[in-house]
C-alpha cells in the first residue's frame, strides 16, 4: 500500500495549479485541469518511488525491538516487517510474547521471541546475543521498553524509582553496550524511544520522568561520541500517543480517578498521536538516518517553552499537579486492567481511541475479559 499518496498528490496539483495561475492570472478554469492531473501524477509517482526505496533498504535487515510485545514496540515490529525486515522482540510475559510473535508471523514477518527481564544487566545483554545469532546480525536496535507509574509522588516508593531506571536507563545502557560493536560491523542504527517526560516532569509520573530524563542523557550522550563509529544514533521524543498504555500501567492514590485523567490526555486526537503514525515516522528517521525525532507538535513547543522560559513552565506543570486527584485517606495501588472497570460514560468517550489501541496492540486484557489475539489489521 502506497502511504501519503493523497496528501502528495494534493500537494503536488496545488503547486501545479498556482505556478499555472502566477504566468495566466486570465486562463480559464478548463485550462488549469491538465496541470493539476500532472501535479498528481508526480505526487503519486515520488511517492512510490519514495516506498519502494524504503523497501529496499529495509528488505533482510535485522532488527531488535525491546518492550515488543506490545504498544508502540509492537507496532514498530509491524512497520520494520512491513518493509521485509527481520525482527526479534522480547519481553517479559511468555504469553503476549508469544502472541506478538504469532500475529507478527501472521502478516509475514520474519519474527522471533526472547522472554527477558531488561532490569537484569546479564538478561539485557544476552537478548542482543540471541536476537543476532537467530536473525543472522543486527542492523538496528529499538530501545522502546518501559513502565508506567501513575499517581502522587507521597504513593511513590524508592523501590518504584529504582524499577523505573532499571528498565528504562540500565536496561537501554546495557543494551547499548552489548549492541554497539555489532552495530558498527553493520553500519547500523541505534534508536532510543525517549518521551516528552524527559524533558518536561509531568506531574503523578515521578519514577517515570527520572528514567526517562536519564535515558535522554544516555541517548544524546551515544550520538556525540558516535562521529566516525558508523553507527546512527536517533533519538525519539514522543509526546502523547494512543497505544492503550493505560493498561499496562500501574495507579496509586485514588486508581480508578488516576486512570481516568491519564486515559482521557492520552487519547485525545488533538493532543495524542496514533501509534501507526508515530511507527512510520520512526522508521522513516532510522532509514534516513536524522538524529533526533519530536513527534508531536505539542511536545516540539513544550520542549520550546521550556528552553526559553523554564520557570513558567515549571509553574504550568505546578498547576496541572494541583488539579489532579489528591492522596485519598486511604491510598490503593491497582493494575490498569482493574483501575479502569466501571469508568463513567464521558471518560469511556473521550478515551475510546486509547482503548481500540490496546485492543489492536496486545495490552493487557479488562480483569476478566479474554486475552487479546493480535487485533487484526489496523484501520
């Protein structure tokens, strides 16, 4: 399927139409027909030729992704194997492990599954050994793994801090270290699935923000000592996105209001970006090689803001932690599957897009309900 056909197409015809209008301001509107088929023409064809040179370069290659089993991970597997890449994935649960594999297969992908732990340094290490000896090399690396933490810092542990930055810094910095001379034979990539939580704390995702602000670091630190090594380092820096995380995380305080301020920014349309969307344009940014990706526009100008006026935005994020659930006089800790049964109707609206993604991207399942197959094709 050629993707951006229409919006290249439009685009090319309305050049085509304005640089008519600009020599005969006169002409009539029959005249101006053959220059916007033409302009059409050309916008079909650069973008075929656009897909069929990524094809090209993606066709047997060899790719990791980690936290693949689901989420935006899972979705990117699709989109490298959409291209004829081959792919390993890993991830803790054997079971979404196997059916990622299994949907995975399904549409022709080259596909295999390492069940690790990325917290543990010897298991991170060893997943790069096994993805490479079973897919013949590696040219990329996807460190996409995480956890999700939501609710008030006082509901915060040291423990929850330290399972954060085990997944989300030690388990990427050893991925890295075990990846690189592998990458630098290939002349490959190495891209790193940041968040706009590095770079701006948001409030109730403390465990969250530390990690991920060190996984910055670790990342732009990568691509400045990666001049002559041959290898490409990307970083990534989504904002919002609809993958149905809220599933697959874990609320504190007063679960079920946590769950519902989360789901609702994370699957707003003009906040979030669908998971579809933000895969290719990871692939594209690893094919082409661009050192860094802001996928969303609200995640470019907070990142502005922040650069220029730190203090206000601080004050913002102040602001939003106030208006968030307070610590209730009894605090609970629940699992998304369960924090989000019985959600009022407006919140179940406003987060429905959230939750067909966690349907299509293997999340975990209501309390209840059935696992989840592969989800089928996306819309």
């Amino acid at each position: 399927m050629i993707r951006w056909t229409v919006p290249a197409a439009l685009a090319a015809g309305r050049w085509a139409l304005s640089r008519r209008r600009r020599r005969r301001e006169r002409a009539r509107p029959g005249e101006l027909v053959p220059w916007a088929v033409a302009g059409a023409v050309a916008g079909v064809s650069a973008s075929a030729l656009a897909e069929r040179r990524l094809a090209g370069l993606l066709r047997g290659r060899a790719v990791l992704v980690t936290g693949g089993t689901r989420g935006l991970g899972l979705r990117l597997a699709r989109e490298f194997g959409s291209y004829g890449a081959a792919v390993a994935v890993c991830g803790r649960d054997r079971g979404r492990l196997d059916r990622a594999v299994a949907g995975l297969a399904g549409r022709g992908i080259r596909a295999h599954g390492i069940q690790c732990d990325l917290s543990d340094p010897e298991q991170a290490e060893a997943v790069v050994e096994e993805a490479a000896e079973r897919l013949g090399g590696l040219d990329v690396v996807v460190n996409n793994a995480g956890i999700l933490r939501v609710g008030p810092r006082e509901t915060m542990t040291t423990a929850d801090v330290e399972d954060a930055m085990a997944v989300m810094f030690w388990g990427p910095y050893h991925v890295a270290r075990a990846a690189w001379g592998r990458l630098r034979e290939s002349r490959g990539s190495f891209v790193t699935i940041t968040s706009i939580g590095g770079h701006l704390a948001p409030p109730h995702l403390w465990p969250y923000a530390c990690a991920k602000a060190a996984q910055v670091a670790l990342s732009e630190g990568l691509a400045a000592e990666s001049q002559g090594s041959g290898v490409r380092v990307t970083t990534v820096v989504p904002g919002l996105m609809r993958t149905g995380s809220p599933r697959g995380a874990v609320f504190s305080g007063a679960p079920e209001r946590e769950y519902g301020w989360f789901a609702v920014c994370a699957g707003l349309p003009l906040l979030s970006m669908s998971a579809d969307r933000a895969a290719r344009r990871i692939v594209r940014a690893t094919v082409r090689g661009r050192g860094y990706v802001v996928l969303t526009p609200a995640a470019r100008l907070g990142m502005a803001v922040h650069g220029l006026a730190p203090g206000l935005t601080q004050r913002a994020m102040a602001l939003a932690g106030w208006l968030l659930p307070g610590v209730p006089p009894e605090p609970e800790q629940r699992p998304g599957t369960e924090a989000g049964q019985g959600l009022p109707g407006v919140v179940r609206a406003l987060s429905a897009l959230n939750e067909g993604a966690g349907r299509r991207l293997n999340q975990p399942s209501r309390a209840g309900s059935a696992p989840p197959g592969d989800g089928g094709r996306e819309p």
